[in-house]
C-alpha cells in the first residue's frame, strides 16, 4: 500500500472529528419522510441528513420497511439516537410535540412524487410542520399544496428551484483569481458517496488545522445547510458552470480558505447525469477524488447500463480537463470489511494512488491524499491539543 505522509498526532485528532454544532437554531426540529427507500440509493437526502446536517435537528426517519432501528447504527452501525419510525403519526408521537419541519427525504431519478408520497407531505402540512422539498416537482406550483399551506399557515421551500435568469450567471474567468487548490470529489454513478466523502474530507481538513469549505452541487447539501452551493441539476446548462464558478469564488472571497473542496454529481462517464462536466469547467480543480463502488455492477437508476471502472474514470477525468485524479475513495455498499481492505488494496496496486473508504477506516487517510498532492499544507497543520 502507498505510505501515508508520517505525521504522529494526525490520527488523535481525527478520532472524534466534529459533526454538527450541539445546539441548532431555535425552530430547526425536523423528521424526515423516505418511505421504502431509507438506506438506499434514491433515499440519499434523508441518509445524508442523519449523517449531517448544519440546519436541522433531524428527530426521526418515517420508513416502515425499517422501522424499529436506529438511524446510525443501520447506515454506519454507530447509533446517533436517530429512530426510524413507520409513519407520521408515530413520528409525532415519539417527538412529543409536532416538529417544525417535513422534509422529503427521497431522490427518485425522475425527481416526482407519487400519490402516496403526496398524502403524507399533505398530512404533515395540515399538522402545522413548514416541508422542505428536494425534489424537480415544485409544490409551490401545485394549487392542492398552495392552498394546504396558506390554509395552515405554513411554509413550503422547494430547494431546486433556480433563481430568477437575470441573477444566473455565465462563465466569466473569475475562477483564475482564485489561488487557494480546489478539489472536485467526483464518481463512477450517481448516489454513490461523494457528498458524504466531501463533507468528511472538510470536516477532517479543519480538525487539523487546514481551513476548508465545501461547495455543494445538489439539493441534499443545501438542504443540510451548505454555505456555498447550487443545485445544478435545475439550471439551463448554458448557466451551470458559470454558478459552479461564481459559488466556488463566493468562498474563496468570503472566507479565509487554505482549500476549496467541491461537490460532485453524477459521473463525468454517465450517460444521463451530466453535471460533472460542467463542475470541471466550473470549478476548474487541481485535484480529483474519485468515489467508487466495486461491487456496483450497473449504473443505480440505470440497469441497462453498467457501471465504469475505477481506472476507466480516471483516464477520461484528466482526458476531460487539465487535472490530476489524486485518490480513490470506495462506497463500502454490500462489502465486509476484509473486501473493503482487499478493494483498496486493489486500487493502489492498480492506479498507484492512494486509496481509502472514509466511512470504515482513519480519515487521517483521508487528509493523507490531500497532503500528498499538495505538500505545502503541511504547514497548516496544528499541534494536537494537549
């Protein structure tokens, strides 16, 4: 296996990396709706929820195919005090008053509710809880949902909707100010890890002392409270890496950044999930981790398709644009833990990068590639605390 960069206390200081502030914003209490889909790939906005949220405290996840165990310990197997309920009403019930929030937590590929789905969203509305939708159907353009909320004064946020075309922007070269690296965390599929690697990897950046912020790219990131994000698969494509670009220098501007680390969406290979491409354009990297899935036979919303190798990713990566793939990040998916070890080793020997899963093993790792492709952010790095 490629060494890691040797440093004695990376690896005390990413033991207990820090998730979530302990106290949330007052009026933040939220459930999360993903029936028959929790854990799984269209669930991905109500997995990353628990995993992490910024804005929400997420009180319990309605899927009754689950019902019964706790959130954590059946994604990661570390409990977080999260319940998987079977409905609404349980839901409520367990929380003992009514949340504030309703938030849709499925991703289906065609971005629209079915009936069932609706009726529960609808319950929740006429309970007085505010719903946060993720989804390609804007609710604020449906009258029944319109005339539920104003009836009971609630609120409803559909988070893909675009802005107005006049605040959109084009490409405008702005990207070549920005002087701090970049890194694009991109896949082999959809719904395959990258947004939880790119949080981990901030996450574990700053536990160091290396200052980071995440780009996000989607609907589940801005759901979770991204600072800096849109979600790209709503944009006329004419616009999408002008956003891409206009948000990563919005942190680069705002904030003090040794590192900038952007979201990806989709593969660059994949034959319906496009935004990889203008995430490249965009964000213009230095640097890219790929996440991949060894035992994903097929692409996840499309059979008919199947799924890329990791080394075909890369080759067409930095065919694409002027890049380096710098590691490979594995989605642990249907894996033990031998075939996880066996699968990175695997990696490395193959690719000659460095390779890890950031769910199953040290993120000190996880910092390793980054420092191996950029050295001089050793110098970030602080002493542990004594």
């Amino acid at each position: 296996m490629i060494p890691p960069v040797p440093r004695s206390d990376l690896g005390a200081r990413l033991r207990a990396v820090p998730g979530v502030a302990a106290s949330l914003p007052t009026g933040s209490t939220a459930i999360t709706y993903c029936e028959g889909q929790f854990g799984e790939q269209d669930g991905k906005t109500a997995n990353g929820l628990v995993r992490h949220s910024e804005k929400y405290e997420i009180l319990s996840v309605i899927d009754s195919r689950q019902a019964g165990v706790d959130a954590g310990e059946f994604l990661d197997g570390t409990p977080n005090g999260i319940p998987v309920l079977a409905s609404l009403e349980d839901a409520i019930a367990t929380a003992g008053f009514v949340p504030d929030y309703l938030i849709c937590g499925v991703a289906p590929a065609d971005g629209l509710l079915s009936t069932a789905q609706r009726l529960v969203l609808l319950d929740g509305i006429s309970r007085g809880m505010h719903v946060i939708n993720g989804l390609h159907e804007f609710l604020n353009e449906d009258a029944e949902f319109v005339a539920a909320s104003l009836l009971a004064n609630v609120t409803i946020t559909d988070i893909r909707r675009p802005k107005e075309t006049k605040d959109l922007h084009l490409f405008s070269g702005r990207i070549f100010d920005v002087t701090c690296p970049r890194i694009a965390v991109l896949g082999t599929d959809g719904a395959i890890g990258k947004r939880t690697t790119s949080t981990l990897l901030v996450q574990a950046l700053n536990a160091v002392g290396i200052r980071a912020v995440m780009v996000g790219t989607g609907q589940t990131t801005l759901i979770q409270g991204g600072k800096y994000g849109a979600a790209l698969d709503a944009l006329v494509p004419q616009f999408i890496s002008g956003e891409v670009e206009n948000q990563v220098v919005l942190a680069f501007e705002n904030e003090d950044l040794d590192i900038i680390v952007v979201e990806g969406q989709g593969a660059l290979s994949h034959p319906a999930y496009l935004t990889s491409g203008h995430i490249l354009r965009g964000s213009r990297p230095q640097a890219v981790i790929v996440q991949h899935a060894p035992k994903r036979r097929v692409l996840g919303d499309f059979p008919m398709v199947a799924m890329p190798t990791a080394a075909s990713e890369v080759a067409l990566i930095e065919a694409f644009a002027d890049t380096k793939v710098i590691g490979i990040t594995v989605n642990h998916e249907h894996m033990t833990d031998d075939e996880i070890g066996e699968a990175i080793d695997t990696l490395e020997l193959e690719l000659g990068l460095p390779a890890t899963d950031p769910l199953t093993r040290p993120l000190d790792r996880l910092v390793d590639m980054v420092l191996l492709a950029f050295p001089e952010l050793e110098a970030r790095l602080v002493p542990a605390s004594r």
